[in-house]
C-alpha cells in the first residue's frame, strides 16, 4: 500500500468513515459507495478544517481584546 493510500485509510477511519476494516479490504456493509465515502470525507475534511481556523480567529481575536498581543 502506498503513503498516500495509508494516510487516506488512517485519516478515513479516523473521522469515522467505512473505508475497510483491514487495509486489504472493502467495508462489509457500506450504506454509500466508496465514491460517495471518498467525495463525504472531503467534506468532513473541510468541516474540520473550518472549525479549526474559526478557534484559531477566535482565540487570536480574543487575545488582541484582552490584550495578550
């Protein structure tokens, strides 16, 4: 398996996503098709990504109205 297969998977199940129970194999059941699975993670990708660059504005927004920097 490559890196970037390998950090798919990792990341896939990290988020919660049927991509295989072993790195050999395809989910047993699969509501969605692995297209739908692949095109869902980029979203949730996304959503994590978002929620983390508004804690980051927020905290540093925060820090300028208390006077931290």
């Amino acid at each position: 398996m490559s890196g970037q297969r390998k950090w798919l998977v990792t990341w896939a199940r990290t988020v919660g996503m049927p991509i295989g129970i072993t790195d050999e194999d395809d989910p047993k059941f699969l509501p969605i098709t692995q297209v739908n699975v692949k095109r869902a993670l980029a979203l949730r990708t996304f959503w994590i990504i978002l929620h983390v660059v508004t804690c980051v504005f927020i905290i540093v927004g925060n820090g300028r109205a208390l006077g931290f920097w």
